[in-house]
C-alpha cells in the first residue's frame, strides 16, 4: 500500500545513458489516491503532521534513519558494481558504481540533514551487493525488496532502516518508487535526485505541485476550470527543479512536514515582513486557514537561489502562495502536496507584468506576485497585496474583502 510510481530524474543519471531519455508518467491507481485523501484530511487537522503511524515514527527527531543499500547485479554483468573504469591510475576498493552509488548517498544525507535544518539524524550506511542474477527482469518492487533483505541479512526492517534496492533491470517503467511512511526504497535510476525524492516520501513528502486556473482566474476555483499538475513546483525535487548543490525543498514543504520552520500565522490586516526563503532564518512562512484550505505564503528572490535552467519563470522577486485544499484539488493527481498558484503572464495586464520585449517568447509562466499586485485567495474571500520586495524581505498584507 502507499506506493507511488515515479518519473525517471535523467540528468544525474551518470552512468547509464540509454535510459536517459526515458521521462514516463506512470501514475498509482486509485488505492494510493484513497490512501493519500485520508491522511491529508488528517493532517490538516493536526497541523499538517503526517497522520499515519508509521510515518510519523519515521519522522520523529529522535529517530536515527539509516540506510542499507543493496545493489542487485545482473546475471550478464557480473562486474557490474565491482568494475573499475578503465586507465585509472588511482586504485580504488570500489567499483566505479557501487563508488558513484556511495556518492549519490552521501549526498542525499547531507541534502536532508541540511533541509531539516540538522535534526535529522542519520547512522552509517551500508552497502552490499547481490551476486549475479539478483537483478532480475520484473516489474516486482517487494520481490525486490525480500531480496535485498535476505541479502543484507535483514529479517525486519527496524524503525528508521530505509532499504534502498536497485534493479537495473527493473521493468516497471519507473525510475523510483518510494512509499509514504514507508522503509523501502526501489530504484532503477540510481542518481542522487531519485534517492532523494524517493526517501523524501518515506519521510511524509508528497509532490511538490502547481495549479493553473484558465485566464489565469483564481475566482473561479474549480475542478473544470482550473488543473494541477503534479509535479509542477518548479522549486524543489518533490516537484520538478534540476539538482544543484543549492536546491532545497519550498519553506512551505518544510513547514509542513518538518516543522523547520514553523510557519507563522497571518495577521489579517497587519504588514507582515517575510525573508528569502533560505535557510538562516525563521521569518520566511506564514500560514493562514480558511475553511479546511491552507494557504502559505513565502519570499522567493530567483538571483538568490534560483537553482534551474528552463525559461518559464519571470524571473523577478515574488511572494509565492502555495495552498493545500479543497478535496478537487487532491483528486487531480495520486500525491499532491502543497500546490504552487502559477499564471501567465499573458493573461495579465503589462502594467502588472513588465516584462523585457526581448526576452522571448512571451507567455512566461509565473510562479509569484510581484510589488504593488493584488489578488484574492481562491476559496476564500480574502486578498494578498504585496506592498514591497526588498533584496532579502519582502512586506505584504493580507486582509479580509
Ligand atoms: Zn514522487
């Protein structure tokens, strides 16, 4: 149960080139949709903590993860994890993948440590290899798993224990799959980007979403008028954004799954000044809840820490309003997470948007709102303005219509 399919992270997928263009879609049924509406109503009602047992035990501070990676080797290549690159002239104990897949899981722990502001804490890991023939053509994700277990030596999986299996040639299509709560990670794709993104759902994570209403007409906020793309935050790798030494999760999924920070509440009508959503400071989320629908609003400064390539984003200092809620809006995808409100700058009025003539084409996707804009909520009958956007804060009002 719990289980969620994944796209393919191609980018920091090094070694394995022919699989590298693979960018499929496959989405869970309806059983992960159930499943995910029920712990969201929960944790709306809990302050957003994670609703499910086992989530949460993954989640406490005093739990000490660890990660047990067993790479499955193929029957053919034997070598597979134990080959040496040749012309090296540095011996080393590793081959060069089980050393790149040591690599990938240094660096997703440091990526949580640092996106949990430290308090996660994290044992040594360790690896083991299967001998030839484990990996296996199927598409068997807990077949996988037992098998990773019997290698690693594992009867259970203890609290806080992430086994981390990778199938080559696993024949499911995805790169990852990882399960809310859960203590057990398949991955074919075995760069870093995957690792994270998987473990981030082990850890409570959904996706990191946007939504688009047509004309760019939040008033009418519904499920045929608007659509929300799973995967859409262009912001962190529960969404879409590249890997880069910066990337980090939005404050609004930090705020709501770990708690670091913890989001303010907003005071309707007071000016409430919020920092760039890094990590040195607290000031940088505020929460406000209407009705069962969260919204969240943070400070984004993209030549600060902007950390992608593609050009859909004005790229312009903005408050970003990420919301959680209504019910339509998590039928619109298996996992949505926090919703990123996006329009197009076409859409606008020039006086709003001021965009360089000769940054083209137009029809910009923005992912924020700028100095002086206005806009009302969808789904609650109050509007945002943004009074200032200063190179590290920004002041904005919230207040009721
Ligand atoms: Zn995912």
């Amino acid at each position: 149960m719990g289980r969620q399919f994944e796209p393919v992270w191609a980018h920091s997928f090094k070694f394995l080139p022919k699989y590298a263009q693979i960018l499929d879609l496959i989405h869970g049924g309806d059983c992960m949709k159930r499943i995910f509406a029920a712990v969201l109503g929960l944790a709306l009602l809990t302050s957003i903590v994670p609703a499910t047992a086992a989530s949460k035990a993954q989640n406490e501070w005093a739990t000490t993860h660890k990660i047990v990676y067993v790479g499955l080797t193929p029957k053919d290549q034997p070598n597979f994890w134990t080959e040496n690159e040749t012309d090296t002239t540095t011996a080393t104990s590793d081959g060069a993948m089980l050393a790149f897949a040591k690599e990938t899981v240094a660096n997703t722990i440091a990526f949580w440590k640092q996106n949990s502001r430290g308090k996660m804490k994290f044992a040594t890991s360790k690896f083991f290899i299967g001998k030839a023939g484990t990996a296996t053509e199927r598409c068997d994700s807990s077949a996988d798993v037992k098998a990773a277990m019997k290698i690693a030596g594992l009867k259970s999986v203890p609290i806080g224990t992430h086994i981390v299996v990778v199938n080559v040639y696993d024949t499911c299509g995805y790169a990852g799959l990882g399960a809310f709560g859960g203590n057990s990670v398949n991955l074919r794709s075995f760069g870093t980007t995957t690792l994270i993104h998987e473990l981030g759902h082990n850890f409570g994570y959904y996706h990191s979403s946007a939504m688009y209403c047509k004309n760019s007409d939040f008033k009418k906020f519904n499920a045929t008028n608007c659509s929300v793309d799973e995967y859409g935050d262009f912001r962190d790798l529960m969404g879409n954004d590249e890997w880069c030494p910066d990337t980090t999760l939005s404050a609004t999924q930090r705020a709501t799954i770990f708690h670091t920070p913890l989001a303010k509440s907003v005071k309707i009508g007071a000016e409430l000044t919020l920092d760039v959503s890094n990590m040195s400071t607290d000031r940088i989320i505020y929460e406000f809840g209407y009705k069962g629908n969260w919204y969240f609003f943070e400070y984004y400064v993209p030549s600060v820490n902007r950390c992608m390539s593609f050009s859909s984003i004005l790229y312009a200092p903005q408050i970003q309003v990420r919301m959680i809620g209504p019910a339509w809006t998590v039928a619109k995808g298996n996992s949505v997470g926090p919703i990123l409100i996006v329009r197009s700058d076409s859409d606008l009025p020039t006086s709003v948007v001021n965009v360089d003539p000769e940054m083209l084409p137009r029809d910009l996707t923005l992912t924020g709102f700028l100095e002086g804009e206005s806009f009302q909520l969808p789904g609650a009958p109050y509007t945002l303005t943004v009074k200032s956007t200063g190179s590290t804060s920004a002041v904005f009002t919230l207040a009721k219509n």
